[in-house]
C-alpha cells in the first residue's frame, strides 16, 4: 500500500451560519475549538440547519484525496458502532479506502466535528472528539503499517496518555513518516512534543506559516527557512495568498497559488493541498511537480462546498 492514514475518524457536519452566531456562541473565527461535554456540544449544534455530512477529520480527507488520485491507500481511526459510526465506515469504503479497524460499541459516540461557514467562506470547528480520541495501540495494526510505504498522522490525534502509545507505536513501524501541525491550537497546546517530532521523528512535516512560526518562535521567515534547511527532511509549508514552499535540505521550492477562483469553502484546503503533495512524492515527481499538484487539488476544494472532491 502506498500510504495509510492514521487520524480522528470524525464525522463532518456543515453549516451555513453568520458572524453573528460566531461572536453570541464565543467562538473565534477560523479556529477549532474541542468541546469536552457532549451536552454543551448538543445544544450548540441543536438550532442549526445541516448542509452536508461527511466521513471526515483532516488525514482522512487527504487519504481519500489520494484515492480519487489513483493511489491505494487506507485508514484507521477509532469510531463506535452507533448511527455516525457505520456512516463513516461506508463513506471510506465508497472512496475505495481500506478501513483497518473493527467498529464495536464504545462508551463514548463516534466523534463528530461542526464546520460553520460565514458569508467570507472562513471555517470555524467545533469538535467533539468523542470515542476517536480515545485511540489506543491496540486500536493500530502493526501489520499494516510495516505494509504501507508511507504513514500519514495528523497533529489533531496527539495527546499525552492512550494516543501518545499508538502515535509513538505507529511511528516505531513505520518505513517513512509525514505528519500535519494541524492547527495552531494543537502545536501551542503541546509545542515540545510537536518540535521533539518534528526534530527527530518525522521524514515529511507539512504545517502553515502560522503553525511553524508559533512552534519555533520564529521572527520571520527566513528563520522558518533556515530551520527547516538545518533538519535535512521534507519542509511544506503553505502560506495562503503566498503559496507554499517546500524545504528539503538545502532545495528550496516555491509554488504560486492559483488565481480568480470562485473561493466558497476553505475547509479541507491544507488536507487536500497534502493530499497532492503526497501523490506526487510516492510517484516520485520532482518536489516543484509536488507543490503543484497540492495547490492543484486545494484550488479544487475551496471553490466547494465540504473538504472532499
């Protein structure tokens, strides 16, 4: 297999909502926020008109990127065998994912992430993590890691304790390792973890400006340049309006985004922009073709609605 993705197996639920609704409910526009009790996540989502559900969470949407790319790839995330559980399970599989894990019924509900789209297309998470953050090494086959050329993990499924062991077992299998900081929220929330990682454990980081900036304290970008040379592995690194710039070692490759698109939804942008880079990796093109091929398949999603093609 080509790559498998480890992440928060969560269901996407979207809705159209306006500014307003963001400042009454305190939620910062953009950001994620993880909600702890499932009541207050409950009501929050209780007066909302759904648009659209999806089997999503970020590596997810970029493993089934992969797959509409042609390449075979698989999944495992933790849901429970309820309602949202065995849509998320048949979404993957419609996408001719593999799915490595066996649904059973957990205390906790499948995990479920509310997407609110304001009128300027910015995206702002509410997510209930529910049973996909209570992943376990047992919960991750060994097996199909050491099968895979490539694993996939997202900063979103790290936490200290359960998640930490199937990470780190994950990580000790695997042939070759790429990771996404996922959100600003998580690199500053464990920032040590994450720098150790992308020191000393990752092959590929991908990460935004924002990301890379806050985790290693940098002033500018050419420090973010400089570190990302002194590593000797894979940099990606996008910028938004400016592009994205690829550091491997001391080759450095830079993207222009695509212009007049018909921008709807930036949700799914960085999963799919990964998902493109990754494609052109294991079909060994040249780090520019890769860098392409992201800003390819992130121009496609932010013209839709949802993070899927």
């Amino acid at each position: 297999m080509k790559i498998l993705g480890i992440g928060n197996a969560i269901v996407d639920v979207i809705c159209k909502v306006d500014d307003n609704f963001i400042t009454k409910n305190n939620l910062t526009k953009s950001t994620m926020k993880l909600f702890f009790d499932e009541n207050e996540f409950k009501n929050l989502i209780t007066n909302l008109k759904i648009e659209k559900t999806v089997s999503g969470g970020s590596v997810a949407n970029s493993i089934v990127g992969l797959s509409q790319l042609g390449d075979k790839v698989g999944f495992i995330g933790k849901v429970s065998d309820d309602e949202f559980g065995g849509k998320y399970e048949e979404g993957l599989k419609k996408e001719n994912v593999k799915y490595f894990y066996s649904k059973k019924k957990e205390e906790l509900p499948t995990g479920t992430c509310l997407i609110l789209v304001t009128p300027d297309s910015e995206r702002t998470m509410c997510t209930f993590l529910g049973t996909a953050g209570k992943i376990n090494e047992n919960d991750v086959s060994s097996d199909a890691i050491k099968k895979s050329e490539i694993i996939f993990l997202e900063g979103y499924l790290w936490d200290e304790g359960e998640p930490k062991k199937a990470f780190d077992k994950a990580i000790n299998n695997a042939n070759k390792v790429a990771m996404s900081l996922s959100d600003l929220f998580c690199v500053d929330r464990h920032k040590p973890h994450f720098l150790n990682l992308v020191k000393n454990k990752l092959d590929i980081t991908f990460a935004n400006e924002q990301e890379i900036t806050s985790l290693i304290d940098a002033k500018n970008f050419n420090e973010i340049i400089n570190f990302s040379k002194r590593l000797n592995k894979l940099v990606i690194i996008t910028r938004g309006e400016k592009g994205a710039v690829a550091v491997n070692g001391d080759e450095v490759s830079e993207s222009e985004v695509h212009k007049n698109l018909n921008i709807i939804d930036l949700t799914g942008a960085g999963d799919l922009f990964a998902a493109g880079f990754l494609h052109g990796h294991v079909n060994k093109l040249s780090t520019k073709e890769c860098l392409e091929k992201g800003t390819e398949m992130s121009s496609k999603v932010i013209q839709q609605i949802g993070a899927r093609l």
